[in-house]
C-alpha cells in the first residue's frame, strides 16, 4: 500500500438462497394480509479482514481481502447472533384508488 491512510474492516462475504413460500389472503379489493415463510441456504461464505486505502485518488486506491485461514489468519467468535436462517414475515397490502 503506498497510502499512509488505510480504512480495516471485518467482514463477512457470502452467497445464500433464500426460497419463501407466501400466502395472500384477500379480505376485499382493498385489503390483503400477506404471510410469508423463509429459509435462508448459505452456498459460500468467507470471513476475513478488508484493507482499503482512503487517501488516494480513487482510480490508484489499493485494496485487499485477507481471509480467515489463510496468512496465519485466525478469527473467532459467535456466529449465533447472524445466523438468521428461518424468516417470518407478514403485513397488509391496502389498495388506494
């Protein structure tokens, strides 16, 4: 890096799928309750430590993903909290005319 500023960051890249199944039920033509059912498949994740340079014109910033595992890399923690895997979801459509 030739900046003498650099921005860290943890951060935590995946690709997930998320099939739902919804059920609308229309009360009238002006209403409908809307319940919705999720599962949330990660397919790919990394986790690691991102360098960005912030004081460079834009066009000669450097930056760099260094991933958990790799370089002697080793960060741990609880994943609990951002494993959200199941969804719920419900609200009311209202039609205006």
């Amino acid at each position: 890096f030739d900046s003498g500023k650099t921005k860290l960051s943890l951060e935590q890249r995946a690709i997930r799928l998320k099939p739902m199944l919804s059920l609308e039920i229309e009360k009238n033509s002006k209403y409908k309750f809307i319940f919705s059912l999720g599962y949330n498949f990660t397919l790919s994740e990394k986790s690691g430590l991102y360098f960005d340079e912030t004081d460079q014109f834009f066009l000669k910033q450097k930056n760099a993903f260094l991933r958990n595992g790799n370089e002697e890399l080793l960060i741990t923690g609880s994943d609990d909290i951002l494993t959200n895997q199941w969804s719920l979801s419900f609200g009311v459509r209202i039609r205006a005319f």
